[in-house]
C-alpha cells in the first residue's frame, strides 16, 4: 500500500523520524496503516497488533479525535455515543438486502475522514442512504415531505403503537402535525 508520501532519506536509509516530525497530517495517520499492514503481511502479526494497541492508546490517552478500526485504518472520532449510534446502524445494514444503503452510509464517514472534511459530501451519502432505505420500505421514486408526512409517518413505531392519535393533532413525540385519513 502506498499513499504517495515521500519518506526523506539521510545518508543510505530513511529517516522515520523526520517523516512524522515533517509530514502533512493526511500522510501520518495513513502511515500507521501502512506500517500495521506491512509489519502484518511480514508475517508478524503479534508485532502488528501490539503496533495497533500502541497507537490506539495514544490515540486515546491524548485525546487526539482519531480511532483505529480492526484493520488499524485511522477514523476521525466524534465522541462515544456518536460511535455507538454508528455501530449500531451498521450492524443493522449488515444484510445483503441493505448492500446499497451500507455503500452510501460507509461513503458519508469517508468523507468525514478526509482531511480536510468534506462534510457536504457526508451529508448527501447520508440522505442517499436513508433515501435508499426509504424506496425499500415504500413505493417512492424519491424522499420527500410528502412520503414523510402521508407515508413513513403512518408507519412509525410511535404512531403504530399509539393508534388513538386523533388525526389534525401535533404528536407530542415529534411536533409534526398528524395527516388527516
């Protein structure tokens, strides 16, 4: 794996040192995955996790806004919680049936791993994912207020579970005004 950053070389061999002192940050976090990867496919596999063990910790102890994956890949962190929703989500996209909607969920947290962060392109691979999701669960050719409103609306859990709702009445759940019939 390459990621087009030159380590400077003194005298007849690299000089590491100088490339994490020196480097853009884009090229240092990308080289903790590639020393995991070359240390691992070496066969040291011990030594690679004790690597990923290493960085993860001071990743951490340091507050830095970065986590590593299981494959040592570098993610910008936004808190606990925040992780917790993410894993959850994609352990429920973890179904062939949600290929493309696990596609457009994974490329908006691509985008916010770049540096810098495209968030614009995180919202969009966003709303395509729930968007996908949405033409699943419905017959839509696209999400709109109307498909939320007159559609999802109806079929939600609070709404499910509370038919007694009248309609014409705000739902105290999510202050949207209820559809008539």
């Amino acid at each position: 794996m390459e990621i087009g950053a030159e380590v400077p070389s003194v005298y007849s061999s690299y000089s590491v040192s100088e490339f994490f002192e020196n480097t853009e940050l884009r090229d240092l976090l990308d080289s903790i995955t590639v020393i995991y990867e070359a240390i691992s496919s070496a066969g040291f596999g011990e030594s690679a996790d004790r690597w990923k063990d290493f960085v993860a910790r001071a990743l951490s102890e340091d507050n830095l806004g970065y986590q590593l994956d299981e494959k040592c890949g570098v993610h910008y962190l936004v808190d606990e919680e925040f992780e917790r929703n993410r894993y959850s989500t994609l352990l429920a996209l973890d179904n062939p049936r949600y290929s493309s909607i696990r596609t457009a969920y994974d490329m908006a947290y691509q985008y916010l791993d770049n540096h810098p962060m495209d968030t614009k392109g995180a919202v969009r691979s966003i709303f395509e994912s729930i968007e996908i999701l949405v033409k699943q669960m419905v017959d839509t050719k696209n999400l709109n207020k109307w498909v939320v409103l007159k559609i999802l609306l109806k079929k939600s859990v609070y709404h499910v579970t509370n038919p007694m709702l009248p309609q014409k009445q705000s739902c105290p759940k999510c202050s949207m005004v209820l559809p008539s019939g």
